[in-house]
C-alpha cells in the first residue's frame, strides 16, 4: 500500500471512530450495535501498519490511529475507561 | 491582486530651469542626450528601488529623493515585498518559505523578532520593525521566542531590566522615576479586564495571571512567574527522568502559564477557565492507561499524545509542542453551539480554527508556535476568506448567532454548484485540498 493509500485508510478508520463515539454519546443508536462495530474496527485498526512509513508521517498517522482506537476501547468498556481528548473537548 | 499596503513610487515633475543649476541637464531629454538612453534608465530604476524601499536597500548614487517610508506589510499580505521579507527574515535565522504570503510563520517570526529587540510586538512590519531587521545581525532570530521564561529576581533597577521587560512596564505606566520610589502607575490599579489588550498582553509576558494582578499580590509578579517557573520544572524534571535529558520543547508554556496567555488573548470572548492536564512520562502513561484497560492495552494502542479520563487531560510529555496546552486549553473554552457545528462529522474544523487560535495566541506572546495540523489549518483558513478570522473567533467562544453567521458565510462563499455537503464530505474523509476547491 502507498503512502497516501494508507493515510487515506488511516483517515477513514479515525472517522469510522468519531461517528462510533457521536452515536455513543448522543445515544442515536442501540449500544450493542455500537459495541459490535467498535469491536470489528478495533480489528481492522490493529491490522494497520505503519512501520515502513517515514517518521514524520508515522507520527502523523499514529496520532489518528490511537485516538481511534482509545474510542474503540472506550465503547467497548461501556463508558468506564478513558476516550480520547477530541471526544472529551 | 496582491494586497501589499506600500507606498507607490509618485511620477516626479522635471525640475524647474529656475532650480537647475548653471551647466547642469535639468530634463530627461537633457540627459538622454548626454549620458545615453541605457544610462538613464538605469537611473531611473535605482531611483525607483530607493523610493519602494527606503532605508533598507544599499545606497544608490541616484538623484536625491524625497525619503519614502518602507512599505508596512502584515499579516494577509502578498506579493514581492512579502518574499523579500521573508528571505531577510531567513538570513537572521528564520525558516520561512519565500512565497510572498504573509502567513502566521511569516507573523511569528516577526514578532519573535520585535519582542528580543524591543520594538512593539505588533506582528505588523513598521519602520521601526525594518529599522530592526536591516540592523540586526545574522543568526540573531534563531533564539527568538525561546528560553524567555527566566526567573524573576525580586527588585531589580530599571536599568537591570531587558529591554523587553522595561518596554512591559513602560506600557503598564511605569518609568525608571516610578520604578525607583515603587510609585504605581494608573494601570496597575484597574482591573485585569479593564487592561487595554497591549496592557494585559505586556502584564502576561511579566509573569502575572489575572489573579496575581487582580489581587495585587506582588507588583514584581514574583509569584505568577515563580509558579510559572515551578511548573516548568516540574515537567522537565519528569521528562528528564525518562530519557536522561529533557525533552520538553524549549519555552514550553505549561497551564498556568497558558491560562494566562488565553486570558490574556480572548478574555474578552469568553471567562477563561482552566481544565485539569497532566503531563505523563511515556511509562506514566503505559502505566495509567493500562490500569483502566489491562496490561499491554497501551502498547497496542500507543504511544498516544493524550487521553482524558473524568475531566482530567492527561497529555503525553514526549510528544508535547511549546504551545500544545495553549491547543488543549482551547478546547476546554469553545463554546458547545460551535462543537456542534465544528465537530459535526470529523474534527478538522474544530483543530483547524484551535490552532489558528493557537498560533495568534502564542505568537502574540513571543512564542513561536509548532504546526500539527496543516492540512486543517489551511482548510479554515479558506473558509475564514468567506467569513472572517474575527467572526470565527466569536463562534468558537460565543456560540449561537455567531455560530449561524459564520456557517451562512461560509456556505455563501461555496462555488456555483457544490453543496456543502459536498464540501464536507471532501474535508471529513481528508480530501483538503477538493474541499478548499469548492469555495471561492
């Protein structure tokens, strides 16, 4: 995968996450969906690789990708742990 | 259109015969048919240049000319005169692109370069500012904006003071008289939010918050700044433990010092709060985010700039910028009528206008601020084209109206044809530069 593929990826992945964590927080949608989804994505997010990338945009994409999956995380402990600070401000 | 305020070069009326002296051309045609169509132009072009530029270009053996100030450049400005800005800014120490655009970079060098020599932080490049351009010396700017925060000594004479602190209590009212018989000026006797912004900006800079100075607690400011320099400590102290040395960037601005700037900046927006942060080593934050998720949560997961967990930031020390807490602390002010919109879909609105607010914030302080979302940044500064850096500052703290405004300025500002759902859709899926397209 390109640089720009996987940045691509990356950026969906984060956006996949947001909207998990707007529908959780807003309640717009049955939480035992959200926590099957989050689990799915939490998968597709521990897949992703950035180690052949150049450091200054594996900074750039590590940032994204942690913030997704804290969000993850935080759905599937139901609300317990920590979440991002994009979701928390 | 280039929207360079400079003066232009006026067309001059040949001197009059009566003012020529004996022996002497006294028209062009005159000197055409002594020196020579090529000489003349030459001339002609030296005269020009010693017109647009003033002082700071070489001087010219040309006719004397009436003395032109140097063209006033600030922030929005383009064109030629930017770029040779910049590249004079380079020379100095700068790391400027030199593409004629005087962006926040351009502004922050500026004024980096106006709070070490002492002339009025304005961001704005005014004859004192070119005066201190042309007369500075190579490498000097490398330095600005870094390391400012030094200790306070409890009295020291006026003579004693930096330049820069001098010209802060000068603005608050103070001179070397009033200093020495510690007679307080009129200023320090208002309020902190009654201080004109050129006030409150040089009372920050001195070390007060608007406590210390509300309260009156030590007009040397020895406390704000001592806690300010406590904090700092602290930070680096804990940096230092993890990798042997610090890796803090310098003039890092920790909490209360980023409060301060904030209030300092937009108190007048909005009642400036200050939110819990802490500032976690790497192993600090393994350690933290795996007693809430199990052990190895946050090898998977890290290494993380920050999370929040019940209200408290806990912001990651490795991949801390001079003014991230300025950034953090942004967020904590805005207001939720603007989350609503801003954070509608992804988050790039709201980072963007953030760090614009950031940059504008710290640069104004003398700090020279980091860039960590460019793509962002330059997304909102094409909607700000639209609408206006003023109206999205008041959106982002005020809400409501404001909020409405700045959206219906935006959308008006979309070309014939796209929608803004197109337009987000482009920007929400990272496609920055197809989003900044579809507006005018």
């Amino acid at each position: 995968m390109t640089e720009d593929a996987l940045a691509t990826r990356v950026m969906d992945l984060n956006q996949r996450a947001w909207r998990l964590i707007q529908a959780d927080r807003t309640g717009s949608r049955p939480h035992a969906d959200l926590r099957r989804e989050a689990a799915e994505l939490q998968d597709e997010l521990n897949a992703v690789d950035l180690s052949e990338l150049s450091e200054a945009t594996r900074r750039r994409l590590q940032k994204l990708l942690g913030e997704a999956k804290t969000e993850c995380r935080y759905i599937l402990s139901d609300g317990k742990g920590p979440t991002s600070l994009r979701a928390a401000n | 259109m280039p929207r360079v305020h400079s003066e232009q070069p006026r067309a001059r009326k040949p001197g009059h015969p009566r003012q020529a002296r004996e022996g002497k051309p006294h028209t062009l045609h005159d000197l055409q048919r002594l020196a020579g169509n090529a000489a003349v132009t030459a001339l002609i072009e030296e005269r020009l240049q010693v017109q647009r530029w003033g002082a700071i270009a070489p001087p010219v053996a040309a006719p004397a000319a009436a003395p032109v100030a140097p063209p006033t450049l600030k922030p929005g400005d383009t064109g030629p005169e930017v770029a040779s800005l910049q590249k004079k800014l380079n020379e100095l120490g700068a790391a400027l692109t030199e593409d004629g655009n005087f962006g926040w970079r351009t502004k922050a060098a500026v004024t980096s370069l106006q709070s070490d020599v002492g002339v009025k932080v304005s961001g704005t490049v005014d004859a004192d500012t070119w005066t201190a351009i042309t007369t500075a010396k190579a490498g000097s700017l490398a330095a600005v904006g870094l390391g400012r925060q030094k200790r306070w000594k409890t009295w020291i004479p006026w003579a004693g003071l930096s330049r820069q602190q001098r010209q802060d209590w000068t603005t608050l009212g103070w001179n070397a008289a009033t200093w020495r018989s510690k007679t307080p000026p009129t200023a320090s006797s208002k309020r902190f939010r009654a201080l004109t912004d050129a006030e409150r900006a040089a009372a920050v800079r001195l070390g007060y918050t608007p406590a210390s100075w509300d309260a009156r607690r030590d007009v040397t400011a020895a406390n704000a700044a001592a806690a300010y320099a406590e904090e700092e400590a602290r930070a680096k102290k804990k940096a230092g433990k993890k990798a042997g040395k610090s890796v803090l960037p310098a003039g890092w601005i920790g909490s209360l010092h980023a409060r301060s700037i904030l209030d300092s900046q937009f108190g007048g927006y909005t009642k400036i709060t200050l939110p819990k942060m802490e500032v976690l080593t790497a192993s600090e934050m393994a350690k933290k985010y795996d007693g809430f998720y199990g052990a190895g949560s946050y090898a998977t997961d890290g290494p993380l700039e920050g999370f929040n967990k019940d209200g408290v930031n806990y912001l990651n020390i490795e991949s801390q910028s001079v003014d991230t807490e300025v950034h953090e602390m942004l967020h904590a002010q805005a207001h939720a009528d603007w989350k609503a919109f801003a954070k509608e879909n992804s988050t790039h609105v709201n980072e963007g206008a953030t760090e614009l607010l950031t940059h504008d914030a710290v640069s104004a302080h003398g700090f020279t601020p980091s860039t960590s979302y460019a793509d962002q940044d330059s997304l909102v500064e094409a909607m700000n084209r639209q609408s206006s850096f003023e109206q999205m500052k008041k959106a982002l703290f005020k809400g409501g109206a404001d909020v409405t405004k700045y959206k219906a300025d935006v959308a008006a500002g979309l070309k014939a044809g796209k929608t803004w759902a197109v337009f987000q859709g482009h920007y929400d899926h990272g496609r920055f530069a197809e989003a900044i397209a579809c507006l005018k």
